[in-house]
C-alpha cells in the first residue's frame, strides 16, 4: 500500500516537475515513463538523490526497426528493496545519440557499451565507448533489426527451408571451403594492417600516482589463455613491479549473439537455449526466463510446480557456490583439492538434475506455467536424503578445512575492498553485493515465486573483501539448505503445469522484466513481445557480465596475486559474461 | 689400486646419477598417485601394473616433442639456462652418505661419494647456483610472466638461503662438524630434531621454499604466471627443469634426513644386511619426507608473494639466527 502511494506520489511529482518531458508509456502491456532525451540526466539525479532509486539494474536499448526510433530502457530499484522503476528514453533511429548515465550510475559501463556494440546507440559522455563484444572494426551492429547475417535465411524460427516439409539445409553447404567470407565493400584483406588496439592500451597510462622509486610500468596481458581467467577473458594489466595500477577487461571471445539468436527463436525454443548462459547453473537461467514470460503471459504455475521451482534453484545455488568456493581456493594456488572435494558433492546434485529433467548440466526443465516433468517419489526420497543429511555435513567439513586456514585469511582478508557505496554504484549484485555490506537479495527485496513464504536469512558481509565474499557464499549454502528442508517438507501434490502444455505459445502484445537471485547475483530477462511467436526483444541481464564492472575498482592497488583471487572471488562464468 | 679406486669412483655417481634421474620419474608418479588419493581420484593407473610405467611414457612424450625457441628468445642462454638448473640438482647429493660400508665382490666400498670436511658448505653452495638457471630461464625467453617468474624465484631463493643455512648450522654445531658422516654419526644416540626441533621446522619451511614447492611455489604460480619461468620451454628443456624440481625435492629430504632424522641410523642398526640397512634406512626416511612434501601441496594454497619475503626476513631468518645463538652458547656453557 505505501509502495503505490510513493509511486503515485512520485509519478506527481515527476510530471508535475518536468513538464513534458515526462510521459507515462501509454502502450498497451508497457510500464514506467518516457523520458525526453535533454532531461535524461535531470531525471535520474533527482530519482536517485530524492527518491532512493540509487541502484540501475540494466541498461538495454530496442529497436523497433520500421519505426523511425530506437529506444533504451533503465531498470531502476531502491538498494533497499522494492518493486522497478522503469524509464525510457527514445533517440531517432538514423542518429541514436542519447546521454550516458555513467557519470551518476557507474555501473551502467558495460551495458551502454554493450548497447552501442549491438545496437549502434551513441551513448554521449561516456568515458570509455568502444566495443565490447564484437571487435573494433566489426561491420554494423547485430542487433538492429534491419542487420543480417550471412547466409541469412528468415527472420524468425522456424524457418520455411526445415519446417513443415522438413527439409534442412546444412549450414556448411552455405559455406563453400574459401569463400565463406564476405567483405564489406571498402575493406580489402590484402592491405589490412592490424591495429595495435591503441583504444584499448591507450586508456591505460592514466593513473598518474607519486611514487619514490621510479620503476618502469609493463602491461601485462592476463589471458585470454590463462589458468585463472575461468575460460576465456582477458585483463590487460599495467604493472609497477607486482602491483596493479590500472586494468582493462576484454571480453566477448566466446560471443555468439545469444540475444540476436533469441530473438529468431519462438518462445519455447529460448528455454533450452538459457541454459548455456551460464552453464553451471542452467535451473536458475530456466527461472528468469520463465518468470519473465509467464509476466507477459499473465499466468501462475500451480502450486507444486513452485515449489519444485525454489527446490531447483536452491539446489543450483548450492552446487554453485561450491563450485565457485572450490576455484577461489583453486585461484589462491590450493592445487585442485578443495575444487575436487566441491565437484563430489555436485557431482550427487547433477544426480538429481539428470533423474528430474534427463540431462545434468543443460537441464532445460521450466515451462511457461509449471514444469517440464513432476518430480518422481523416490527423487524427493534421495534430495532430503542429501539436504538433510550428506550436504551439511561436507559444508561443515568444508569450513573445518578452509574457514579459519591462516593463509587463506591473509590472501583473502582486506584484498579486493569493495565499499558498500562503491558496490550500489557500480550495480554489483549477488555474494558480491552483500559481502559489501548491501543485504540486497531479490528473494526478499522483491519476492518472486514463494520466497515469501519462506524463512531464510539474507547473508550479508561487512568488510566487502575476498573472504567476506566466502564467508557470505558458505552461510548462502545454509540458507539455501534451510529452505530445501521447508519445501521438502510442504511440497503439496498437484499438477506441475498450467493448462496444457504447448509448443507455441501465446503472449500478448508488451514488455516485461523478469528477475531472479541466480547464484552469480541478479539475473535479468527484459522481453518485448509484440504478440507473434518470437520475441521482439529478448535482453538478458547477466550478473556476471555487470559485477566485472566492479573489477577495476577492487584491482586497483592489488598484487598479480591478488588480482586472480578477486576475479576468482566475483564468480563469473564466461558463457554469462561474453553471451 | 688406483685405477681401481677411480673406477669405483666412477660407478658410484653413475649410480647417483642414475638413481636420481630415475627417482625423479618415479617420484612424479609417486607424486601424482597420492595426490590423487588426496583428492579423491585414482591417478595414473593404466600403463602397466599400478601405473609402473606411467613415468616411462611420459619421458617418451616429452622427448619427441616439439621444442621450440621464441624468436625473440636470447637462444644461447635459452638453452643453456635448463643445464645449469639441473646439473646442480644432480651433484648436490655427492656428499651425502648412505650407510657406512658395504662388501661387493671381495671390496669393501664405503657408501657415500666424497667425504668433504666442508660438506654442509658444499651443499650451501651447490643449492644456490641453481638459482641462476631460473633466473636466467625468465630473462632469456623475453616473456613477462617468464621474468616476473624468475625475478621472484631471484629474490625468494636468496632470501630463504640465508635461514636455511642457519637452520643447518644448529645440526652443525651439535656435531662439531662439517663433514656429513660426523653429523649423521653424532645422531646415533639422540636425533638431531629433539634438541633442535626450531632449526628443523625453520629447513622444513625454507627448503619447501628452496625447491619451489608448494605453499611457496611463487615462481610457476600457475594460477599467477601460468607457468612462470619455464612458460616459454617445451619438450625435453622443460622436462630438464621438471627433473631438477624433483630431483631436488630429493635431494632435500636426503638432506634433512641425514641432518636431523638421524641419516642412516635407525630403525634397522646400520651395519645389518651387510650394511645394506643403511640405505635402506635413508630411503625410507626420505620416502615419507617426500611424502610429507606432496601431503602439503595437496593441502594449503600460496602464500602470497610480498607476504612470503616478510615472513622469509621478519620471522624464519632471525628465529634461525636467534637458534644458532643460543645452541652455540648452550653449547659451550654445558660441553666447554
């Protein structure tokens, strides 16, 4: 009740205030406010000093292609909790320029840069526009509408070639052995000179300090083939000695365009593709997307089907941690045992994975309205089994072992600061967030599912370094094992799924933004439907990718070694983070 | 006579040669079969019985690959650099004895190589030309994981040399000698690690440090430097500085052994079997020190490398001094 009276009170205000350039987004099926371009930075001072919304979660842009606009959307919320501000600001299509909120939400780097890499969107006064997950030099921007492939066959899946008559055409038949290349027009590969990446080894000289030994600064390339980058990322790194004074993330090596690919895709056909965002946990990318449909769709899964839901998800959120726990200590230089010790015991979660849904890692068992499969009696009989007994005693173990070793408290301890501001500001979320200091947990700051009715604490750190970041993944695992233990004692019988199950399904015209708390922090779906069966859009707001914002504040300073620990201790999986 | 002894001479450090390169293999098996166990794996298992001819496999492999030099690598020291890391590591055992003597062929054959009256400061010596190799090893590949990697492995190994001289000087001290026979028989009735159990925990640490071993691996810290000084060396060169790794981490426990687990006396008296029961002895104290080297890389993670050279000269080095100090000047109080 005092939410919708904030929100009237502030929609008031905001009209009353500037005028014109705010409109509410009359669309059917669409929420928030339109906001004037030249306003932009206005609005959102005042919406983050006056009203609390201090907290971006995602920053995309849409392009409604036959119409002569594009627009970028802000989620925004209160670091306290609370339901999303949504804002929208349009920019013409031929010139899209539109201000950069970088300057007020230091978080929102990437994700403009991500938007001018795909969509073309000039974002003025952002410190740092260049690519980020195509290269420089890259012809066009994907996500336009009007951009195509080669070998571009149709824009929406399924394609006529392979259904219905089903025929199908190999894409290496498209793709002649020398000649599946085209240029573009002004570009001749014999006179190409590689460029020494000056944007990107330019930037880093900035840091100016005072020092009394003047030593000579080398730029270290860590990756992107490195053990501790956790797949294929790359740090450039100028050095003073072993201390890091500046850095610069380079990602998008294992880029394949998931949005553009989603966005061909009917609906149904994104489940399974979810799963290889972040291919540790799949059952948690299943639940974003599900949520985020089942908003446009305006339906509820039964009952049952909720509660093998969280069940999933806190399972996922255990074998996660342990995972990432296991390569922290990895990363610290502990040769392979602790990971080894971790992977046993998701190796037993997996178990269940492949029973429920038939596959371990790439589970693809959420449904818009319920679930793939029910989950059989003996299952349940073997998750208490794990829940109530062998996870808590090998968590135990784990802590016996690791939470009070004196060298991991001195790698970890006070390396990797991230203060609570700094951490809002730059829209870290997840473990990351709430070592900081931010007990910002979706689950509570803004319930999906049954998470209300469900005791649990949110872990939360104070000092925002490494070990605070252990600390609050190992009480997360409690936690999650505590709510394994209510919902394994109240699961209800029922159906698993609302309604019939379907192939194609029906969403009506409009936007929606789904979240949930994913192991790595907030994972995001920001869907656009225009009511045929693919999406219009199809945003992903991949934790992993916004919390590497954060890498170069807690670098900074750091030690080589240091550095490793705390990309270890952000948990990113490279599937997420270059989609 | 001469011509015999020089022939007895001659087989006896083929056979120290020997004896290590192949301990070195098996030690890597031996290594990776417990570190398995450790980590709830089974380890190399499939060429021959128990995995026997595991080590034998991959010194095929890694003498048919390919080697190759960076273009930009000074070529000279390139491959000069693993020769001198790992001759050091094969001659550093010559002074330490085995067991006292044995009967072969109608010969009384003494069980060590060369009795040096200055036998600690040989191995002091030998340990520290080693270092040059790394070292040399990272400049030369022009590569900056490789020099960052060599210049920590300079300044770690230097610093650690100096307390784990100190810590060899109590066992010195006690015996009166610098001879290794004389310190391995003053321990006939009493192991040096009961009186100086501070000197022994101080080799302990600094020794892991001496050899690169983990929690003390900074130089190849694989999750830092991917492989740190040898980052650039493949084939055979690269197994030169694996072998002088191992041999070393050999070498090391022979010495510890002799120095403070009593060498070859105990538990088999050392004139049994023939006086076969000496080495017998020695093999397998420094099977279970080996063991107790692997047992800690399985364990704990790296010490961080600003935080290892504080601990090197704030606390091991002058614990070590204070030990030397107080051992001498208990020593002539008591035995004056």
């Amino acid at each position: 009740m005092t939410t919708s009276w904030i929100e009237t009170q502030l929609t008031e205000y905001l009209l009353e205030r500037f005028g014109e350039a705010v409109q509410p987004d009359s669309r059917p099926g669409y929420l928030g406010f339109l906001v004037a371009r030249n306003k932009l930075l206005e609005v959102c001072r005042s919406l983050r000093d006056e009203f609390g919304f201090d907290y971006l979660s995602s920053v995309t842009g849409v392009d409604y292609h036959p119409e002569p606009f594009m627009e970028v959307v802000y989620h925004f919320y209160k670091s306290t909790g609370g339901s999303a501000l949504v804002m929208k600001t349009q920019a013409p299509r031929d010139n899209p320029t539109v201000p950069s909120l970088c300057s007020l939400y230091p978080g929102a780097d990437f994700q403009e840069r991500e938007a001018w890499d795909l969509l073309g969107i000039r974002f003025e006064g952002h410190p740092d526009l260049r690519r980020i997950l195509m290269w420089e030099g890259f012809a066009g921007h994907p996500l336009r509408k009007d951009w195509r492939e080669p070998f571009f066959e149709e824009d929406a899946k399924p394609f006529k070639s392979r259904w219905p008559e089903g025929h199908f055409i190999r894409v290496e038949d498209n793709n002649p052995y020398k000649n599946n290349v085209s240029y573009p027009p002004d570009f001749d590969p014999g006179k190409w000179v590689p460029d020494k990446d000056e944007l990107l080894y330019g930037g880093l000289q900035s840091f100016e300090e005072d020092s009394e030994i003047k030593t000579e600064r080398i730029v270290v390339n860590l990756g992107p083939q490195h053990p501790s980058t956790h797949g294929v990322f790359r740090m450039v790194v100028l050095l003073e000695g072993e201390r890091v004074v500046d850095l610069k993330p380079v990602m998008g090596y294992l880029h394949r365009n998931h949005e553009k690919i989603g966005e061909r895709n009917t609906y149904l056909q994104n489940m399974p593709f979810t799963d290889r965002l972040d291919y540790i946990c799949s059952m948690s990318n299943n639940f974003g997307y599900a949520l985020a449909v089942e908003k446009l769709m305006g339906i509820q899964p039964p009952e049952r089907a909720e509660y093998i839901r969280v069940m999933m998800a806190e399972l996922t959120r255990f074998l996660n941690h342990m995972f990432s726990i296991g390569f922290l200590l990895n990363d610290l230089g502990a040769f392979f045992t602790p990971s080894l010790y971790a992977i046993e015991e998701r190796e037993l979660i997996l178990d269940i994975f492949e029973e429920v849904a038939g596959s371990r890692m790439m589970c693809n068992y959420f449904r818009f309205g319920g679930v793939a499969r029910d989950v059989p009696e003996q299952v349940l009989d073997k998750i208490k089994t794990l829940v109530h007994d062998r996870l808590p005693r090998k968590l135990d173990e784990f802590e016996r072992y690791l939470t009070h070793n004196e060298i991991l408290r001195s790698r970890c301890e006070g390396v990797g600061v991230l203060t609570p501001e700094q951490a809002i500001a730059l829209s870290v979320a997840g473990p990351v967030l709430r070592a900081s200091g931010v007990p910002y947990d979706v689950r509570r700051a803004d319930p999906y599912s049954i998470y209300e009715r469900l005791e649990f604490d949110v872990a939360y750190g104070i000092h925002g370094d490494i070990y605070d970041r252990y600390l609050v993944r190992i009480e997360e695992m409690r936690q999650s094992l505590r709510i394994l233990r209510q919902v394994l004692k109240d699961i209800p019988n029922g159906p698993v799924m609302a309604g019939k199950p379907q192939f194609q399904v029906r969403v009506p015209p409009g936007e929606a933004y789904g979240r949930v708390e994913g192991p790595k922090g907030e994972l995001g779906f920001y869907v656009v439907s225009n009511g045929k069966p693919n999406p219009w859009r199809y945003h992903v707001r991949a934790p992993s990718f916004i919390n590497l914002t954060s890498l170069k504040t807690m670098a900074h300073g750091a030690k080589v070694a240091d550095l490793v620990a705390i990309l270890g201790s952000i948990d990113i999986v490279l599937g997420e983070v270059d989609r | 006579m001469e011509v015999s002894l020089w022939i007895e001479w001659v087989i006896k450090s083929l056979f120290i040669i020997l004896l290590l390169t192949g301990g070195f293999a098996y030690t890597t098996l031996y290594e990776r079969r417990v570190l398995a166990r450790m980590q709830v794996r089974i380890g190399p298992n499939r060429a021959g019985p128990f995995g026997l001819l595991q080590p034998v496999a991959d010194g095929i492999k890694l003498i048919f690959k390919e080697e190759l030099i960076p273009e930009k690598a000074d070529k000279l020291i390139f491959i000069l650099a693993p020769v001198i890391t790992v001759i050091p590591a094969l001659i550093i055992t010559a002074v330490v004895p085995w067991g006292e003597s044995v009967w072969v062929f109608g010969r009384e054959i003494k069980l060590y190589l060369a009795d040096l009256d200055v036998g600690v400061l040989y191995l002091m010596a030998v340990t520290s030309i080693s270092v040059y190799g790394i070292t040399l090893a990272g400049w030369s590949s022009n590569n900056k994981y490789a020099t960052l990697g060599g210049l920590r492995a300079t300044a770690q190994m230097i610093s650690y040399e100096l307390a784990m001289g100190f810590a060899m000087l109590g066992p010195v001290l006690m015996a009166g000698s610098m001879r290794m026979i004389d310190i391995v028989n003053a321990q006939r009735s009493m192991w040096f690690i009961l009186p100086q159990a501070i000197a022994f925990l101080i080799y302990l640490a600094t020794s892991l440090a001496e050899i690169n071993r983990a929690p003390f691996d900074m130089p190849e810290a694989e999750q830092e430097l991917t492989a740190g000084y040898h980052t650039e060396y493949s084939g055979m060169k690269f197994a030169l500085f694996f072998m002088a790794e191992y041999i070393k981490m050999i070498a090391i426990s022979m010495i510890g052994s002799s120095l403070f687990l009593g060498g070859y006396h105990w538990p088999l008296p050392a004139h049994w079997l023939g006086g076969f029961a000496g080495p017998i002895n020695l093999f397998g104290k420094t099977v279970i020190w080996m063991f107790f080297i692997i047992w800690v890389r399985a364990t704990l993670p790296r010490i961080r490398y600003d935080k290892l050279m504080q601990l090197g000269w704030k606390v091991l080095f002058p614990l070590a001094l204070l030990n030397v100090a107080v051992t001498a000047a208990v020593i002539v109080l008591v035995g004056g």
